[in-house]
C-alpha cells in the first residue's frame, strides 16, 4: 500500500513495484493538486493495481482500507510538502502531515491487534514505512553531514510538520511495538515533478521565454538525487530494513541553486537553443524566502553499508534525461495545471 502513489515520488515508487511485478499495489491518493492520474496511466492497467481515492486525513477511511485489503507493508509518501506553501498556509501542513500520519500509525495498530486476535500462532505486523525529508535536520554549514544520529532542528512549517510525523511513528514503534522502518531523503528530481519545485520551475521558465527566479544569491546547497533512484533506495528499505530504525538516502550530488539553474540553462542550449541569446541571460535575482537553509548534505552510508543500495544516477545525465523528458511531455505540464503554478511567486507569507 502507497500513500500518495500519484505523486511525484510515490508514483515513481509505484512503476518500480509494477516493474517489480508486486503481486497487489493499492495507491491511497486523493488527487490534490500534486497528485494526478495521468501520472501512471500506464501503470492504470496493471492487473495487480488499485487505486483508492481517499484522504488520510480521514482515519475511519484509512481503519476501513487497510482492514480491507490487509497489506504487508505500507509505504506512506502522502504530504504536503512544498516550503514555501508551507510558510503562505501552514495549516495544511499541520492536518496532513502530523494529523494523517497519526491516523495511519492508529489504523496500522488497530490492524495489528485484528490480526493477534484471530491467531494463537505466529503472525505479521504491517510494516509501516514512513518516507521523510533531511529538512528535518535544518541547515548545515559549508562542511558535514546529515546522519541518520543528527539532532532534529527544523526551520519551516513544512520540516517542522515533518519532524513531528517522525517523532510519531518512533513513538508508535517504542510504544505499541509497530514494525516501522523511517527514510529521511534529500532533494529529488526527475520526471513528473509538479512544476512548482525549483527544476520543473527552471524548465519551463525557460522554455516559455520568461523570467528565471534565483533566490537570494543562488548560493543555497542542496544534495540531488534522481527520483528513480530514491525510489529503488525506499523498496529496498521497506523490504530489507531493520525495525525501527532510519535510513539516510543521499544522491551524492551536491549543487548551489545557482549551479542547478545554469546547468538546466547550458543543457537547454544544447537541445533547445533560444531564437536570440542564451537561456542564462533569463537568469533574475530575488528576495529571498523566510528561513531559507543554507546547506542540506546526506551521510548514505548506512544504507549503502547495510542495504547495498547505492545512487546510479549522476547528476548530469539525470538532469539532462528530466530535461528531455519535459521537452518531451508539455502535454502531461498543461493537463496537472503545472504551467499555471510555474509562474507563481509563494512562501513571502501570504503575497506573491
């Protein structure tokens, strides 16, 4: 069972397990705006493939879906996960995030209770496997390491709402004894990101002849790791990984904004020459965000030690593939709204 399977890295997580030829995959997505069925219209007719139109923060709904379908393991992607949505509405943040992770840790218990009661011999909790973010850790400076040890120091609405959906599941874990597994990821991209987050927003700024926004200097560090990627590391977790315990996932890719941004410019050079001039000369400065992090880096070494999962993708060609894949599916941009939400301005506390 996938949270949140229709999202970006959800549904990246869902073409792996089809791939995989997972016997059942039940997808739990309301379809907000990040989430959309043109995402996996491919995985649609998998035989094996269900998908569940509901809101994790409905608790009697998340009770009835997984007594219904009685899962192993539940991979819970499922949030809101934009800062700068974060910073102009926090509310949202607040209910899906710590309110709809509770909701699942309470029908997971529940489930596990069912499941003693009917049998006096060996039996098998659900697996819950809670997918989080480094932003949890807060900001690093020009040297070190996020590790799976790393005080919690969030900074937004989003990494603090976050920070408090992992302090419940290993609450849940040293209480009630659910079987939980927790992955904290550093920044994703690739194919059928929504075109709010800084790459899709690059791209089709550029592509569309408009302004280029970098915030600040463009001298914020972010570790990248393509989606596919992130998504073969969670299965791995999910499946192989010790109880309780957390798992760092990192892409060894680490790049100021400003770096991201000129990279996308030369590769759309090469592709997509403009009519006149560059895609850098588009480039424009400005104001920064509220409690913007300076520098987020993963420490993957218990995943890669452990689980001997490691990163395929380099930077480089990652970007380049996700470029051509947007080249390539304007139409998937147009029909999730993406276009409209590119040329907004968020996270300046209410204004654009």
């Amino acid at each position: 069972m996938v949270t949140g399977g229709s999202g970006f890295i959800g549904s990246a997580v869902i073409r792996s397990l089809v791939a995989e030829q997972y016997a059942q995959i039940v997808n739990i997505d309301i379809l907000t705006y990040a989430g959309n069925e043109a995402t996996l219209l491919n995985e649609a007719c998998y035989p094996g493939y269900k998908h569940e139109k509901a809101d994790i923060r409905d608790a009697q709904a998340m009770r009835r879906l997984i007594k219904k379908y009685q899962p192993d393991a539940i991979m819970h992607l499922a949030a809101e996960s934009h800062v700068d949505r974060s910073i102009d509405g926090p509310g949202e943040f607040i209910s899906t995030n710590i309110q709809g992770t509770y909701n699942l840790l309470e029908a997971v218990r529940t489930e596990d209770d069912r499941r003693l009661a009917l049998t006096d011999q060996s039996w098998r909790r659900v697996r819950f496997h809670h997918i989080s973010t480094d932003e949890v850790y807060g900001t690093l400076g020009a040297s070190g390491y996020f590790h799976e040890e790393s005080p919690y120091q969030p900074n937004s609405p989003y990494s603090a709402s976050k920070a408090a959906s992992d302090h419940l599941v290993r609450a849940w874990a040293e209480t009630f004894g659910t079987d939980t597994v927790v992955s904290n990821c550093s920044n994703n991209y690739g194919p059928y990101q929504y075109p709010e987050k800084l790459i899709p927003v690059v791209i089709h700024r550029a592509l569309a002849e408009d302004v280029i926004p970098v915030y600040g200097k463009g001298d914020n560090i972010r570790d990248w790791l393509f989606v596919d990627d992130h998504a073969t590391a969670l299965i791995e977790v999910m499946g192989r990984g010790e109880s309780g315990r957390t798992y760092n996932i990192g892409g060894d890719s680490e790049r100021t904004n400003l770096e991201v941004v000129e990279t996308i410019c030369r590769v759309l050079d090469d592709i997509a020459p403009r009519g006149n001039g560059t895609y850098s000369d588009l480039i424009t400065f400005v104001q920064d965000r509220p409690g913007h992090d300076f520098r987020y880096a993963i420490d993957a070494d218990r995943i890669k030690t452990e689980l001997g999962w490691r990163p395929q993708e380099r930077f480089e060609t990652g970007i380049r593939r996700t470029i051509e894949w947007y080249l390539a599916n304007q139409d998937w941009v147009n029909v999730v709204g993406g276009a409209h939400s590119a040329k907004k301005r968020q996270g300046l506390g209410g204004s654009e």
